[in-house]
C-alpha cells in the first residue's frame, strides 16, 4: 500500500488537556482528511490527552513537550524553542495559547521555515488591574503583529484577544463535532452501572458541571446552590467533572458544607458523551465563556443545560434545551426543576440543527483546511 503523503504538516501549540479547547483540537484534527493534513502537537503536559497522542502518532505526526518556562527560565526556554524547529520541519504553526508566548514561538517557527504561523483567540475575560491591562497590551500587540493568520471562536473572544478594532480580519472557526458519535443511546445496563458507581439513588436529580477548577468557572455558586436544593429536601446528586488548580479547595468546601453525600468529584474522563445523556440537567455558571465547548457537546447529546446570562447566546442551535440564566439561586433551582421535564429532541432533529447551524466538525475542517491552502499559496506566490 502507498503511504499516504500529507500536503501541509500542522503544528498546535497549546496548554495542556484541562481546557476545554482540546476537545476543538480533538474534533478538527479527527475530521481533517490525512492527506491533506499531518498534525503533530506541542504542549506543556500530555495527561489526559491519550487518545488524540495515539491518534497522531498512527497518522505520522508527534507529540512534542514544551519546557517549562518558570523552571528552565526565558534564555534556555527560547534557546529549546529554536533548537526544536531547526530539527523538526512544519509547514504551518497554529497557536492556541495568545499574546507573548507564542509570539516567541512564531519567531522562532518562522525563522527556521514555516510558512504560515497562526494565532487563535478562546478567551473572554479582560484583565482590570494595572498589572493586568499592561500584559494584555503586550499580549494584544503579540496576537496582532506576530502572526499571518487570526482566528477566534466567535467575537467575544476577537474584542478580548485582538481587540475591537480588529474584528475584520479574523477568521470564526466554530468547536464542531462529529455528531455521529452523539446518536447512541445510553442503555439501561449502561444507566444503571453509572448508578451503582456514583451511589446515585431512585429519584434523584442527576446534575452535571464539566470544566477546569478555576474561579471563573464559579464552582461556589454550584455549592451554594446545592446547599439551597438541600434546605428545601430536593433530592439531586451533582458530578464534578474535570481538574485544575482549585479542586482541592472545592473539595475542602463541600466537606465544610455537608454536602459530600450530594457531590462527586470524577475527576477527568474519556467516557464525557455518555456521561452528558446520562445526566438530567447540566450546570455551566460560568462568569465568562469565549464560545462554551460543552455547551455545543451537550445539545449534541440532547441533554438540557441551564447557563450563566454571561454566556453569549451564539452556542444555542435552537434546540430548545438551553436556558441562560442570571446568577440567582432561586431562579436556577426552578430551571433545574423545569429543565428535567423537558422533552428531548430526536437524533434526527439534532443532526439536522449541527448541520444548519454549522457545527459539523467535517465542514469545518474543510473550511479550515481552505483559508490554510489559501495563506500559503499567497506565501508561495511572493
């Protein structure tokens, strides 16, 4: 059999496997055909992300690491970063992480051969301190200048990272899925071992939150309102899914507050899609979300979800099982309580809507794969 030879070899620089981001990386590297993309990674930590690694791997790429940065320092981090790409050929570098950082790895990607270097902007909060304001000046003209290519998850995430005046050259690549693999019905056998293992009893309202222990995913507002549904004997067990810097906080507070016979920490999981049917209700009280991953993944999986009025309202694909909410107790509680009653639409009605709405991770890709073709044929022609 010939070996199939790729048009473009990509690079994604990125964090690590605890931000919701990977799951884009996942979906757009899974839809990209192979031979017109070999993808190869850099990050900082590859925990949790065994399944994209494989993935590449069998397809040619590699899984590159990044050296840490406070334990190496700046001259021998860049000095690594220039001795990685002059040993290692790419033909486009595309960062997920903005500002300084990976304006220093452009730099070097550039200087030792890639054609085209590309930023892409996922944040949605804005830094308001001195300090603050000043890194994102810095980092702002890093995204802006150092790279060929912008993208952004919707225009939230472009006023943040570019800036305002910025929004006309940036291309929008949605967080697509392949909706196919959301179609499965969960099976009782299915249902009731995930009962067994979270201790979940007759009755109960099973709710959700899944992301990264951090406080601007507001875990504080989950356990306030935990122990609200508690006060008024409202029967309900909450699954913490994900890690992060905070999760032994949380975990100390939901011991404080009683409530450790109604949370359960899962940790990260590879099992999410059916983790989201199995659940009644999913909770995202986020202060501030670029363009929410998991609120698209739980549409797919017709599961309803009660978000923070923070949250823009492009990630609804008129489903009817969102409900953005402002940050009050007593209103979650009754959305919570109307949500589980709310009937499900049918495999056929979500495909339908992913595909309208353009949420199909194979469009997307042929999309993205198009603006890449173009910026380096623009390149080749100079």
């Amino acid at each position: 059999m010939t070996p199939i030879v790729p048009k473009y070899h990509l690079l994604r620089f990125f964090r690590d496997f605890n931000e919701g981001i990977t799951s884009g990386i996942r979906n757009i590297t899974y839809a990209m055909p192979p031979q017109l993309i070999k993808t190869s990674l850099l990050a900082y930590s590859y925990k949790n992300g065994d399944d994209l690694v494989d993935y590449v791997s069998q397809n040619g790429g590699y899984a590159h690491i990044m050296p840490d940065l406070k334990k190496t320092g700046f001259l021998s981090w860049k000095k690594n970063i220039d001795n990685f790409f002059s040993d290692n050929h790419f033909d486009i570098l595309h960062c997920h992480i903005d500002g300084w950082q990976s304006a220093v790895v452009a730099y070097y990607a550039k200087k030792h051969g890639v054609k085209v270097c590309a930023v892409h902007a996922h944040r949605s909060l804005e830094e308001n301190s001195q300090s603050g304001r000043l890194e994102q000046f810095i980092n702002r003209y890093c995204s802006v200048h150092c790279f060929d290519l912008h993208f952004a998850c919707n225009k939230v995430a472009t006023t943040c990272v570019y800036g305002r005046k910025f929004l006309k050259d940036v291309y929008y690549l949605k967080n697509g899925l392949d909706i196919s693999k959301y179609t499965p019905a969960l099976c009782n056998f299915e249902r009731e071992s995930y009962n067994e293992l979270f201790d979940i009893k007759k009755g109960q309202i099973v709710i959700g939150h899944i992301g990264r222990f951090s406080p601007i995913k507001n875990h504080k507002f989950l356990l306030q309102l935990a122990l609200s549904m508690m006060s008024k004997q409202i029967s309900f067990k909450m699954l913490f899914i994900g890690d992060g810097n905070d999760i032994n906080l949380v975990k100390k507070q939901v011991l404080e507050l009683g409530l450790s016979d109604n949370v359960e920490f899962l940790a990260y999981r590879n099992d999410i899609i059916k983790l989201l049917k199995y659940m009644d209700v999913l909770l995202l009280p986020s202060f501030a979300e670029a363009l929410s991953n998991v609120s698209i993944e739980v549409q797919a999986a017709g599961t309803p979800a009660i978000l923070s009025d923070t949250i823009k309202t492009d990630c609804d694909l008129g489903l009817n099982l969102l409900q953005f909410k402002p940050l009050v107790i007593n209103v979650w509680q009754e959305a919570i309580l109307s949500a589980i009653k709310t009937q499900k639409p049918s495999a056929s009605e979500i495909k339908s809507h992913f595909i309208e709405s353009g949420f199909d991770s194979e469009s997307i890709a042929r999309y993205y794969f198009s603006i890449l073709d173009e910026a380096i044929t623009k390149k080749d022609d100079v």
